[in-house]
C-alpha cells in the first residue's frame, strides 16, 4: 500500500500478475482490493493490466478491481470489452 500512496504501481501490478494462478479466494480478493487502490492513481494503467490479463484473472478479483466503475462500464469490463 506505501507503493501505491507513492503513485509506484509497478510492483502492485508485478506482484498481482504473480497471484493470478493462486487457488485461494482470499488472496483473489486481497490482490482485487490492490488492484482497486492502484487504480485509484492511474485508471489507465489498471486497464491496461486488466485487458492484458483478462484471460487469466480471477472474477473474484476482477470484480474488486473493478467496483469503482459505474454498473455499465463494469458489465462491459466483465464481459472482456474495454
């Protein structure tokens, strides 16, 4: 979170990137919950990392990513459509 309040967002998305294969709910929310806060510095470079990554990411985690978003641009977003 210091990364993030510093406007550093590249280990947040190296470090999220590196949980995309992990089983646990949890973690699904905890890296989503960064996701979020990192976006709240730079929109772009959160869409960017959710498009790139969009095959692999878990919905429990796109979906905390995403919460800020108005409704429609969230259904899009889930749908794979940026």
């Amino acid at each position: 979170m210091a990364f993030i309040g510093h406007g550093d967002l590249d280990d947040t998305f190296g470090i999220t990137a590196l949980l995309l294969a992990d089983k646990h709910d949890l973690i699904h929310k905890a890296a989503g919950w960064m996701l979020r806060e990192a976006g709240k510095k730079s929109e772009r470079a959160l869409l960017a990392f959710l498009k790139r990554n969009y095959a692999r990411i878990p919905r429990t985690m796109l979906r905390y990513a995403i919460e800020r978003f108005p409704i429609e641009r969230r259904r899009k977003i889930l749908q794979g459509v940026f």
